[in-house]
C-alpha cells in the first residue's frame, strides 16, 4: 500500500453538476458515517464519485471525512501511472489517498470474480486501518441497469430483479451507492466540464464476459424503450415488493417455527407442515430459502429452492422423506418440516 497525503494545489474548475440541495440529498447517506472511504479506479464514474463527494464536503459541511483509495490490481502496465493519477487528484481536491497493491496473479489465472473479491477485500482492510465504517462505490443507472438485465437471464426472482442497494452491510462496513439512480453519461460530461482526464477499463467491453455482452444489447433495448431508466425504475419497484415480502416472511417465521422445546436440537429449525402449506408460495418460498441458507452452505437458487417446495406440496398428509440441499437436509414428518446440516456426504451414505 502506498499513501500520498493531500497537497495544497489550484483549485479545480468549478465542474457543472449537482446544486447543493441534491448534494446533500445525494449524500445524505455519508453523514452517519465519522469516515466514509471513496473508492475510486480512475474511470469516469468514479472521479465523478471523488468530485462531488468533495463539493458536498465543502458546500454542506457534513461532520464526514472523506478518504480515498485506488487498487492497483497490476493487471495493465498502465495501471500503476492510473492509481498516481487518481492520487494526484485527491491530493488537489484536498482528500487523502492510498494505492492498495494487490499481488499480480498467475497468467489466465485471474477471473473477474476473483479480482472483484480481492478488490473488496482490500478496500474494507482499508476502511479498518483508518476507522472508515464505510465505503462508497460509483455504481450508476447504467450498471444497475446492466445488473437487472444479467439477473434476469439467470433467472432472479424479485429480490435479484431489485438490483444493487444503494446501501447494504459489508461485514462490520457499509458499502454505500450513492450515484445508483445518475446516468453514467451524466458523470462523464461532470469530468469532462471539470477539465479531468480518465481512463477506461478495457475488461468493459472485453466480449468474452457476459456482462460486457449483455451491455451491447442495452442501445437496442432502449431503442425499443426499454432503457436505463425504465430499469433502474422496476429495480426499485422490485426493491419495495421485496421488502415488503421480507417483512411478512419475519412474520411467518415467527407464526411457524415451533417452540424451542420442540426444536429437534442446535442448528435444527422445525416449521409447522399446514402453516407452511398454508402460506402463500412466495413467502414458503423465502422461508425455505432462509432456512436452507441458515443451517447449510448459504443462499440457494430460486429454481432449486421452487423444486424443494414443490417436492414438500407433492408429499402426501402422512408421507415422511428427506432430501439434501447446498447442505441442508430437509425432512418432512407428519407434523412438521425439519430443516438441519445435513451429514458428510459419506457420513450421509452410511447412514441411508
Ligand atoms: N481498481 C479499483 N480501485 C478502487 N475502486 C474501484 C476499482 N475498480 C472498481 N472500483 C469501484 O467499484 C465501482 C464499480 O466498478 P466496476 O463496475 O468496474 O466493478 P465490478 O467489477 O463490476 O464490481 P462490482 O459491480 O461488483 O462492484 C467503481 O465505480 C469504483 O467505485
């Protein structure tokens, strides 16, 4: 990690973009936060990120500090020249900056998910050294759009289709989205206003990541008006369904899991079978899921989850079975559903 501590030098053109009321509405999030880390690559959406994040900070005079960082992934020769940029950026703006260097991989080795994952690491470790409790990405309509659109095709159910929140726990930090609902055209224009150079990642529009794929499709859906927009609106339309539908699953949970006397020991949670027929599909469905998720290997797909209830209806009133699922057992008795861990595989063959 390299730190570069902010340096006094000529103010910036004052950029074209928000008046200080939206300021303070788009950052109203930062402010209960003491420290609030700015992650910033160096393209477009993230220098507009560090622009009016520091604009905010002088305009409204938040209790916030803001701090930045940039991780050099050593991917591109040029990347190391890129983090000085943004650095030397920061340190005009009056904001302190840090290069966080991640070890180069292996050639062929590196999927994006990986260096998403180590990039995420890297920034929270970050956060912790310097007493930030959170971090801001510059996430846009556009990529929420484009997170729509791909969970889509995987098959989302409404809480997929709700996109990224504009905030949600990371660990002991909050990742927070400030730019989610601003156009990435809108980010763009700010920097080119504010005379700011900045880069691009080719791995964007590298074909062979179906995320850069589904984006060239996103011209001709707007063509056909299904754009950034109408997307970002129905991911939060989806978000309200969503937590709607969370709060009647807590309610369920509450009515259908058995008294603890009655739990068939640690790590077990048995639901009442008819309060659990009676339910409506979708909140069995999420009860299932957060069951499953609880006890075994985390979140289950939606279609797996979907088989598992259908499977549970399919039995008749004093049918038992079991099946494994992503760790869980699940095992139906007269009664009740009894969701636990289920065995060590070879454990499990034995058993049977
Ligand atoms: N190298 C980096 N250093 C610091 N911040 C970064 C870096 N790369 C991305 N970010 C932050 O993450 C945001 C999203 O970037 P991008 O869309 O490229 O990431 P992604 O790989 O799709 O990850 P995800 O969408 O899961 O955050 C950027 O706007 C920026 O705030």
């Amino acid at each position: 990690m390299s730190r570069s501590a902010p340096a006094a030098e000529p103010a910036l053109a004052d950029p074209a973009g928000p008046a200080t009321a939206d300021l303070a509405t788009l950052f109203a999030p930062f402010t209960v936060h003491s420290d609030v880390l700015l992650a910033v690559s160096g393209g477009p959406d993230s220098t507009a990120l560090m622009l009016l994040a520091q604009r905010w900070q002088a305009q409204c005079r938040p209790p916030t500090r803001l701090h930045v960082a940039t991780v050099d992934h050593g991917l591109r020769p040029e990347s190391r020249a890129e983090a000085q940029a943004v650095g030397a950026l920061a340190g005009r703006l009056g904001l302190a900056h840090a290069r966080l260097d991640l070890p180069v991989p292996l050639p062929g080795t590196r999927l994006q998910e990986a260096a998403r994952h180590e990039r995420y690491q890297a920034l929270a470790a970050h956060a912790g050294a310097i007493g930030a409790t959170a971090i801001a990405t510059a996430h846009t309509r556009d990529d929420q759009a484009e997170t729509v659109l791909f969970r889509l095709m995987r098959g989302s159910g409404i809480g997929g289709l709700a996109g990224m929140r504009a905030a949600r726990p990371h660990g002991p930090l909050t990742l927070l989205r400030p730019l989610l609902s601003r156009p990435k055209a809108e980010l763009v224009a700010l920097c080119r206003a504010a005379g700011i150079s900045f880069v691009e990642d080719p791995s964007n529009s590298d074909p062979r990541f179906a995320r850069a794929r589904l984006r060239t499709l996103l011209p001709s859906l707007a063509a056909e008006g299904l754009d950034a927009a109408a997307m970002e609106r129905l991911a939060r339309r989806m978000a309200r369904a969503d937590a709607a539908l969370e709060a009647a699953t807590d309610e369920a949970l509450r009515t259908l899991w058995l008294s603890a006397a009655e739990r068939t020991g640690e790590g077990t949670i048995r639901l009442t079978r008819a309060g659990l027929a009676a339910l409506p599909e979708e909140i069995a469905l999420r009860l299932l899921g957060r069951a499953v998720a609880a006890v075994g290997e985390g979140p289950v797909e939606l279609a797996k989850l979907e088989a598992l209830a259908a499977w549970i209806r399919a039995l008749a009133g004093d049918e038992h079975g079991a099946r494994t699922l992503a760790g869980a057992l699940v095992r139906v008795n007269r009664r009740a559903v009894a969701i636990g861990r289920a065995p060590a595989r070879r454990a499990f063959r034995q058993a049977r």
